[in-house]
C-alpha cells in the first residue's frame, strides 16, 4: 500500500455547527475518519446534512466509502442508508475493538435517505 496516496478534507456546516472529514485515496476509496456536532445543535439533522453533501457532492458513482463506527445510532443510520456490515479491516482504522466496520459503494440509481 505504499504506492497509495491519500488526500485529508473536511466538510464544514455554514454556521459552524459541525463538521465531516474524510481521507480520499487515489484508488477512490473514501475514509471516514471523524465528525463533529456542537453540543446544542445534536439531534437537529445537521450531520445528515453533512453527510449528505459528502456522499451527493463528493462521492462519485461507483467510488467506494469505508467507516469504522462505533456508535449504534451511526451504525443503525449507516446500514440504512446501504452501508453494509463488513470483516475485512477498514484502511487507516484496522479493524476496531469496541465498534463495526462498514462499507458503501454508491450507486447513484438508490436514493439517499
């Protein structure tokens, strides 16, 4: 894998309620690598709105996306939306001890949720 090269971005909330950032590989796989939602704005949509954005303006059809969660909400949502439940270890997290890795290939023929 040392012939693969990776670029780190971050999708910001307009008004600064959160954020979303990802690690892009030049194989077009995209890793999630960690969100945040202020305190007073949980609860209120604004990492699905991010989220979104993520996969409808970033994620190009065909183009892999891998997480590594560790919460059940995330994890509920995720599998929801067509993440699948996977063995293998997701890059840069391995495989994690107190949570699931997932997968998404995106196929712009599903809706998103």
């Amino acid at each position: 894998m040392e012939n693969i090269k990776f670029i780190d971005d971050k999708i910001c909330d307009i008004e600064d309620r959160g954020y979303i950032m990802y690690r892009k590989y030049n194989d077009g796989i995209y890793v999630l690598m960690g969100s945040y939602t202020n305190k007073e704005h949980r609860s209120k949509g604004v990492w699905k709105n991010l989220f979104n954005i993520f996969l409808n303006d970033k994620v190009k059809d065909g183009e892999m996306v891998q997480a590594a969660a560790c919460s059940e909400i995330l994890t509920t949502y995720l599998l929801k939306i067509g993440f699948i439940k996977i063995d293998e270890p997701v890059r840069h997290w391995g495989n994690i001890s107190n949570g699931v890795n997932l997968v998404y290939i995106k196929n712009n023929e599903l809706p998103l949720h």
